[in-house]
C-alpha cells in the first residue's frame, strides 16, 4: 500500500483501477537487474509471450501495492503488457486491493456470485478458500504448467489432494542486511543480540507470520502431527517472543507495523532487517550494498520460516474460468517468471529457469530450509490466536509463558481439539 495506483502506459484495452493508497515513499526497480538462465530472457519482446489466442474479458486483482515497494508491480505490469499485445481482443480490468482485505473481499463477493475471475496471492488462506468451495478445482485442467512446475509449488498450490491455485513463486523470510554496515552477518541470535546491544541497527517485524523462524530457533513448534496446539510442549515458542522482546528492549526497532520497519531499511536508518524476497527488487534498489543471509539460528537450532507460494486462485462463481485458467498460465510461463525472477527478485516455481544472481539464490535457500506453509484446517485459527501473543507480550509487557498458553489454549478451543 505504498501508492496510489496507476498505470497510464498500460496498452489499450488494459484497465487499471485504484481500490487502494498509502503514504511514503519507495525506490525503483533495480539500474541493474540480476541475472538468470531462462529460454524467455527478459529482454525478450512482448510479443513473443504469448500467442495471440485469448479474446474475452476478464477482472484480475492483485496487492502488489502493499508490499512497501514496486518492484512486483513493475514485473507485473510488464508482463500484462506483453500479453496484451499478443492478444489483442483481451480486456483486463486490473485491481489493486489491499493485502490486509483481500481474502475476505474475495470470499464476501465471490459468495454473492461476484467478485474477479481471479486474483493473484500466497497460498495463505488456499486452505480454507478451498474448503469454503470459493476456489475452481484446477486438476487436471493446468497439467502444462504442474509438468514444468517444482515439487514444493505443487504441493503448495493443493488442497486435500486437489489443485486450487495456479503456482508462480515460491517466498519466505530471510535477513537483508548492508555489507557495507554489517561486514560480518550475525549467524546465531546470541550474535544478533550482541550486535544490537553494541549500538548495531536491526529492525524486527513482529507478529505470527514473521515471528515463525524464531520459533525453531528456539526449539518450539506450533502443531503436532495431529494438528494440536504444541506451543506450550516446550518453552521454545514463548522463549521466541521473549527473545524479541528482548532485542526491542535493548534498542532494536521492534514492531508490527510492516510498512514503519520496511521504510526504515529503505531509508537506511537500519542496517539488518528480515523480510520476505518480495522486497528484494526496491531492497536493491535502495541498498547499493545489500546482502542476504539466513535468519540466525538460536539455541534450538535452524530458524526455519515460513515458505509460501504465490499464485493464481481462479473464481469458482466466475462465468469466465476458461479463459481465466489460460491467462493465468501465461501469466505463471518461463517468459512471464523470467521476468518476476530479473525485475522483483521472485525464486520462480517454473523449472526452466536456473538462478544464478547471489541474492535471490540466498532466497532460495532459505526457501529449501524453510518450513512450508502449513494448510491443515487447524491453522486457520493460528494466526489470530498468535498474532495477539505477540502484541500481547509486544506491547502490553504480557509475560510471554502466560500469552503462549493463551493462545494455544484459544486455538485448541476453536479447532475442538
């Protein structure tokens, strides 16, 4: 939500609408792209996307906007435009909605036979979208794609056995830090720690998504393998919270609010900070001497965060889903991912494309060593549940012990365990 949305060089027949603004400011894509071996290079015309075979009209949402940059919508919009060209009778009306809405904006209109014929977005709520017969069952109807398509975005694009999304990139958490101002990246969190308390500048986005890789760290997990709230089997969950509590207190910047974290890395009021390879593009960018690294491993081992997929959900009321099922494999081809790999710094699903620039292949790593995004029912009444532990012990001095237990015990509550 970094900016008003426009794109008044999109071409003809192409409409784009703004559902959403915010304040600040963010950098351009990068002068110097990285590199990547794909048969679609970027470089490649727009013409040669697609073939000129799609007609029809059709409403495609996205929250590019909300990323704290625009390095994703520039791919993107770049993309569109080459396939527009190609094909020339298709209609987009592109929409910018909000991250924050978009889930429940889809549900509450596609419920009432309305809403886009798709809309592009992590596998965060596939799980229940699916279960709540929002989403058009894709099996057997996008076999080019899965045959060209890595296992893991496979099995992050199914739900109960069904295909449910039309997979594009893989994404997870990692720490971006300035080589220049950080020589020696923290490996453990006793480092970070020490780097902080020695005047270094770090800052921590908080909260149930962000905060997962710390709970490995620490020797904590959230489930057990039946899907019961494990957080409090140990105290590696709420040693976890504690332990940012603690960074918070002894003068790292600390907090919820993504855009306030984001902003100060662009800015470069902090030099180490851990965010999504969403960013990584405008991070570029902005950061002449930016890194990569691993989030630091803590007494309890790896810090394994949370690997998602993006990709394609495809309107179950939609009257177009043909139509909507081919323009989101062009939209997921090697051309279209060569050029989400060489603009915003996405690890491609697309197997075709081998990742040769440091930085993202630092994201794909840590996208291996992660943890992939969980998509039993249960944890759709993790992230509330955790998400108020975090403010609860964040910024209300809640002892972290007592708000796991909270939590977990919520959660258990809502799943009937």
């Amino acid at each position: 939500m970094k900016r008003h949305l426009r794109l008044a060089a999109l071409v003809t027949g192409v409409v784009i609408a703004a559902a959403a603004c915010a304040t600040g400011t963010a950098s351009i894509a990068p002068s110097a792209a990285p590199s990547v071996e794909a048969t679609a290079a970027p470089s490649a015309a727009p013409e040669s996307q697609a073939p000129a075979t799609l007609s029809g009209s059709l409403t495609i949402w996205h929250a590019y906007g909300s990323s704290g940059g625009n390095a994703e919508f520039k791919a993107f919009t770049r993309i569109v435009e080459g396939l527009q060209v190609a094909n020339p009778d298709l209609k987009l009306t592109i929409l910018e909605v909000p991250f924050s809405d978009i889930y429940k904006k889809f549900e509450t209109e596609s419920a009432s036979g309305g809403g886009p014929d798709m809309f592009i977005g992590p596998n965060d709520s596939l799980g229940s979208e699916a279960r709540g017969a929002f989403l058009a069952d894709l099996t057997g109807k996008i076999d080019p794609v899965l045959a060209v398509t890595n296992e893991v975005s496979k099995a992050g694009s199914q739900v109960d056995g069904k295909y449910s999304m039309v997979p594009e990139s893989l994404k997870a958490v990692a720490m971006y830090y300035d080589s220049v101002a950080v020589p020696t990246p923290p490996a453990t969190t006793d480092e970070l720690m020490a780097f902080v308390q020695g005047g270094g500048k770090v800052g921590v986005i908080t909260g149930a998504y962000f905060g997962w890789g710390f709970y490995s760290a620490f020797g904590g997990a959230i489930f057990d393998d039946a899907g019961k709230c494990a957080a409090t089997a140990n105290s590696g969950v709420a040693d976890a919270i504690k332990y940012v509590a603690d960074l918070k207190a002894a003068g790292a910047l600390v907090d919820a609010d993504y855009g306030k974290v984001n902003d100060a890395f662009l800015n470069k009021e902090i030099d180490i900070m851990f965010n999504g390879n969403w960013t990584l593009g405008d991070y570029r960018a902005a950061r002449p001497a930016l890194a990569v690294g691993p989030v630091p491993a803590g007494p309890g081992g790896v810090a394994k965060t949370m690997t998602g997929v993006d990709g394609w959900y495809i309107n179950a009321a939609g009257q177009n889903q043909d139509l909507a099922i081919a323009v989101a494999s062009e939209l997921v081809s090697q051309a279209a991912q060569t050029i989400e790999v060489d603009v915003a710094g996405h690890v491609p699903a697309n197997t075709g494309i081998s990742i040769i620039d440091p930085l993202v292949k630092s994201f794909s790593d840590a996208i291996n060593a992660g943890d992939a995004r969980p998509q039993r029912q249960e944890m759709n009444n993790y992230w509330g549940n955790f998400d108020k532990a975090w403010a609860d012990v964040l910024t209300a001095g809640t002892d972290p012990t007592a708000a796991v237990a909270e939590a977990c015990a919520a959660l258990d509550t809502a799943n009937g365990k």
